[in-house]
C-alpha cells in the first residue's frame, strides 16, 4: 500500500504520499534481498550438481532473478532514476526480467521436478531442459537489455536540450525511430523464451507418455500436538501492545503542532527501538517466545490482524481524499465531460489507447516545453478511472485538446502513417464506419454521477440530443473540409474526446443581478 506512490513519481499526487512511496519501497530492499539471499543458500548445499541438475539451473536462475528485480524495483523509486525512467520501456525491462526469470524460471524448475516424480519416471531428455534453460536465459537477457537501453535512449532524448534552451528532438517520432532496433531485439528474446517454454512442454509430454500415476504408501509418525496458547496471550501480548503504542504516539505526533509533534515522534522511535531490542534480548535469555510462528499457527487470529493492518494503511490515505472536498469541486473551476466526449473517452478505454499514452505531464522543464503546462490534480477529478498512464510509445495527450484540427485528427486515426512517417500506431479506420447508440449515453451519465460527477437530471435526460448535437458540429467541420462521416460515429466522440483534453470550455456568462433601487 504505501510503496505503491513510487509508481507516481512527479505527478500531480500530493507530495507527502510521494516521498512516502519513495521511502517505502527503499525499505522494501532489505526483505527482498533477505529473501534472494535465503533461497540461493538453501540451494548452497547442491552447487556440485548444478551443472548436471537442470532444476537447480532453473532455480538458481530464477532466484538470482529475483534479486535483481527487487533490487531495480527500490532503484527505480529514488526520484532522479525514476525522473528518466518512467513513462520509457526501462520499466518494461525491470518487469520483464522479473516475469520472465523470476517467475518463469522457478515454474519451469517445479514443472522439471514434479513431473517426473508424479509419474514415476526420469525426465525424457536433460539435454532438451539444459537447452531450455539457456536459450531461455539468453532469450531474458535480450529482452531486458534491449529494453533498459531503449528506456534510457528515450528518455535521454526527451530531456535533450539545445544551448538555446529549445529541445534537440521536439518531434516525438524521433525518439521512436531511434529505439526501433531494440524493439527487434526484444522480439528475438521473446521469441527464444518463448521457444525453450515450448521444448519444456514437449520433453515433459514425452516424459509421461504412456506413463501410469505412482501409487505408493508412506508412513508418517503422528505427533502428540503442542498445547494451544489461548487467543488472547496472542492478542494482548507484547509485541502486539508495543505495535499499539508506537502507532498511538506518532498519530499523536502527526495531529499535534510542530514542537508537540516531534516530542511524540522522538518518544514513539525510542519506544519501539528499546522494546525491540527488550524482545530481542528476552529470546537470547530463553524467556521469550516466537510469537511470529505461534501466530502463522492461528490462521484466523493472522488473517483478522493482517486485515486490519492493511484497512488501517488504506483508510490513511484514501480517507482524506474522501473528507475534504477539493477547491477546485467547490469553485467549480472544472466541467464534466459532454455526452459526446464521454462515449468518445470510452472508446479510448476501449481500444487501450492509455497502454501507449499518457495524460500527466510532469514539472520538468523539458516536458513543458513538449506539452505544455503541468497537469494538475483538479484535471482528473472527473476521471473515472483516471488516465495518467504509464508508458508512452507515443506523446502525451494531457493538453491534446485544440492542438490539432478535427481533420488532423480524423486522418490521424484513420492511417497514422499519413500523418506522421515512422509511426508504429495501428490504424483505426473502422472507427469511421461504426456507429453509436445514443440512447445508452443516460446511463453512462448516471453511472458517473453515483461517483461523484455532477450531472444534472436535465443533462442525464438530454444526454442524446446534447452527444448528437455535438456530434454534427464536428460533422460539418469535416465536411468543409472534405470529408464525410455520420455525427453518430465512434471516430467522431473521439475527436470529441480528445479536443476536449486539457481545454475546458468556457463558462456560461452569469445572469444579471436586478439591484432594486430605494
């Protein structure tokens, strides 16, 4: 929960919530690599037949895997990496190798190992596994380098700058052609993954061909069960108390003024420090027991606790957003989307626009320059879900709004490759043809308003007329110059869509006030 901000890095989030995702995941280091650490020796004790075993191969790779991808995931949490890496294909690096090695490699090792087991045979060929094994590995690293080096590429050519201040690479196509050849290469790891996961498949099929599940009997000594501790040792018991005290004093902390504050914050740190290490000692004296094992014991008890723990850190973060209304709501300074621009940012959803775009544009100079102004947070109050994003294979879209004419865009969607020579965006043209059904826009109205948009009963009832209506200005906009599409066309709530992005339209003049004369 609380490392999860580290994902929103320079973004319109409140800035406590931020620094907070950055320490959290910083701290996320030690139980990552404590955990790397614990797998790679327990399998100390096989090194000597790595070379011959291919589940050790698959296992130690696979934890080593692990390593990396927690050790890259806290990296990529300290703002300046974060800074160069968001938004760019280093993070499809970082994911990938964690996917691909981590989870892959351990599957595959379990599958080697428990197949031949369930069907009492030996594997068919160790030489197919060796094969897998490398060929996969390799197939990882050409995938995970090809894409950190495409994210820094990227990244490093957005924020290039010329003397003058002007960018080096203002055309964003530019910073897409350069990366092209990696993308090539990520295809190639891909495809040679993807190979070795076929060659498991095909050696454990030929393992158990005409094979016969193992019926076997095994003797197990029943032991006579430890006395169960009563519950509520469990739940009053020390460290549980400790826990208490330590949260109570710095929630105090946290509503006191600043001198009161910090006293509270100084006493909660010192508290937990020295009952810690009051814990500690009672285990090495033999006075003290492993509560953390008795509790895993009590599932129930565990599972109340863990829920509790983590309704506590939610409710910390979403109750303020909940409570306090933000200025920008009361001063009415934004507008709900129209009927229209609503059907047409459901079809952005729906063709998965936001996988390539993003709509958040960060307080860097450089990305000024490119977009426009920061986006701000009163932007996406309306947003249900929200589409910051989180990659861009093409540009931003926070201040898309009037940039472009409705022609360009029509002719954008229906062949990117018209507009912009090098584009990898697939074409839309069948979004020229399909039509919408308006009478299903109340509903989408309505739906918005349970959640906090405020649509009128008059706006949700008008919903059709207001979305067609709409819809024939942008029409015969086109027609004028050229072009010929229905009103009630998806590619037409697009246009309306995007043209609407990060340009709020004018308000209505406000009625005269009549001032009676005495």
């Amino acid at each position: 929960i609380w490392a999860g901000p580290h994902h929103l890095l320079y973004t319109a989030l409140p800035e406590w919530a931020q620094t907070l995702g950055m320490v959290f995941s910083l701290m996320l280091w030690a139980p990552s690599w404590g955990g790397m650490l614990n797998g790679l020796l327990t399998l100390r004790g096989g090194w000597s037949q790595l070379r011959t075993d291919p589940v050790l191969k698959f296992f130690a790779a696979g934890v080593t895997f692990y390593g990396m991808a927690t050790f890259e995931g806290p990296l990529l949490s300290i703002r300046s990496v974060s800074g160069l890496a968001h938004y760019t294909d280093w993070i499809i690096g970082h994911v990938h190798s964690g996917a691909l090695g981590w989870n892959g490699f351990m599957a595959a090792g379990m599958f080697y190992w428990m197949i031949p087991r369930f069907y009492g045979r030996k594997l068919w060929s160790v030489k197919l596994a060796d094969f897998h094994f490398w060929i996969g590995t390799i197939g990882i690293l050409l995938y995970a380098v090809s894409m950190w080096v495409s994210g820094i590429t990227q990244g490093m050519m957005w924020r290039a700058q010329n003397a003058d201040g002007s960018l080096m690479y203002p055309t964003f196509v530019e910073t897409l052609l350069a990366i092209k050849p990696m993308y090539w290469m990520r295809l190639i790891g891909g495809l040679m993954y993807l190979t070795g996961m076929i060659t498991m498949a095909y050696n454990l099929v030929r393992t158990v061909a005409g094979a016969k599940m193992v019926v076997t009997t095994v003797e197990v000594v029943r032991r006579k069960p430890a006395p169960e501790i009563a519950w509520t040792k469990l739940i009053f018991s020390t460290p549980i108390i400790l826990t208490v005290a330590v949260l109570g004093l710095a929630t105090a902390g946290a509503l006191g003024n600043m001198y009161a504050g910090l006293f509270f914050i100084l006493v909660a740190g010192t508290v937990g420090i020295l009952g810690v290490l009051a814990m500690q000692s009672a285990k090495k004296d033999g006075r003290g027991g492993h509560w953390h094992r008795l509790l895993e014991g009590r599932a129930l008890i565990f599972v109340v606790l863990t829920a509790i723990a983590v309704i506590a850190g939610g409710v910390a973060e979403l109750v303020p957003a909940l409570i306090v209304r933000p200025a920008e709501i009361a001063k009415n300074e934004v507008t709900p989307y129209r009927p229209l621009e609503l059907e047409g940012r459901d079809i952005y959803l729906r063709e998965g626009c936001y996988t390539c775009h993003s709509q958040m544009i960060r307080p860097m100079q450089f990305e000024a320059k490119r977009y426009g102004a920061p986006s701000e947070m009163k932007e996406s109050v309306y947003d249900h879900p929200f589409q910051w994003g989180s990659k861009r294979t093409g540009p931003d879209l926070a201040r898309e709004g009037s940039k472009y004419p409705n022609l360009w865009h029509y002719r954008h969607m229906k062949n990117p490759r018209e507009i912009t020579d090098g584009s990898n965006m697939p074409p839309y043209a069948f979004l020229t043809t399909e039509t919408l059904d308006f009478s299903k826009t109340a509903n989408k109205l309505a739906s918005m308003r349970v959640v906090g948009v405020p649509y009128t009963d008059a706006q949700i009832a008008n919903s059709d007329k207001d979305a067609l209506a709409q819809g024939k200005v942008i029409a015969a906009d086109l027609a004028a110059n050229g072009v010929t599409v229905a009103p009630d066309t998806a590619i037409v709530a697009l246009i309306a869509y995007l043209q609407r992005l990060g340009h709020e339209p004018p308000k209505a003049a406000a009625p005269p006030v009549a001032v009676k004369e005495n």
